[in-house]
C-alpha cells in the first residue's frame, strides 16, 4: 500500500506552570470547547489515568480517524497512537517547564496511506497542513488558559 510520511512538531510557551496546563491538556472531554469547529473532537470512550481514552477527529473536508492514548506521564507528556482510517503512527503533548512558564510541544510522526493522499502529498506540504491546525490548537490552548487565569485573579479579588 502507498503512503506519505508526516512528520511535524508545533510548540507555544505558555506564562504559567506546567501544573496549571496539564489539566487542561488532560480533559480530552473539554477539547470541543477550544480547538477549531473545522477539526471536529470526539470522545469515544475514557480510560483510567486517561491510559486508554480514544477520540475520533473528523476534519472539515477530510476523512475522519481516530486516536488512543498509549502512554502518559503526569504532568509532563501525553503520547497517542493515530490509527484507523487513512492514518496511523503517534502523536505527543510534551510540556516542559522553563520556570514558571512551559513550552507545550505537539510532535506527530505518522504515514497517510492510499492514493489520493499520496497525490496530494506530490502537490501540498501535508506536514505545513498539520501544524497549520496546530498552531491554531496552540493559540486556543493559550487563550483559554489565561482566561481561566483571569477568571481565577477576579474571584481572588472578588473574595478580598
């Protein structure tokens, strides 16, 4: 079977604590509410610890497939097998503290497979198309985390 390698990492730091993003990046059910409708999450079903949650990734105009995660390290990484449909191989949350800020790194490494994304790999960058959704994932991620901070000063404030 033909297939194109995939292969990009996308990163953001973040101003707060790797301990105030994990929870964040942890809650695949809260996914919905910040990454891009064109990229429409699903939660099929929940694993102990996280270990075993699967979601299916249904992208305007593209076929949809799913994800496992395989693997996680609170609160540093979160690794997750791509599988069915036109994609498999891993993908990864990496949170890595720079004091009181983190870096928060998605790295994927995965063959599309079949001939139609084969010839769009001769004429589009595939790996360009994913990080483009990606920095758009980072920049959400971002945002809703400094407003949960916001939200977090006011009421501090509020209860002074």
């Amino acid at each position: 079977m033909t297939s194109t390698p995939i292969h990009a990492t996308d990163e953001i730091t973040i101003p707060l604590p790797a301990t105030e993003v994990w929870p964040v990046l942890a809650d695949f059910g809260g996914y919905p509410r910040w990454w891009p409708k064109s990229l429409d999450i699903r939660v099929l079903s929940s694993g102990v610890e996280l270990l075993g949650t699967e979601v299916e990734v249904r992208p305007f105009g593209g076929r949809p497939f799913r994800c496992r995660v395989e693997a996680v390290d609170v609160p540093k990484r979160i690794r997750m097998r791509y599988f069915g449909g036109f994609i498999d191989g891993f993908g990864e949350w990496r949170l890595e503290p720079l004091g009181q800020e983190t870096r928060v790194i998605y790295r994927l490494e995965a063959k599309a497979h079949g001939w139609l994304v084969v010839l769009l790999g001769k004429v589009l960058n595939l790996a360009r198309l994913h990080s483009r959704s990606m920095q758009a994932i980072l920049k959400n991620l971002n945002h809703v985390l400094d407003r949960k901070q916001h939200c977090a000063k006011e009421v501090g404030e509020f209860r002074h």
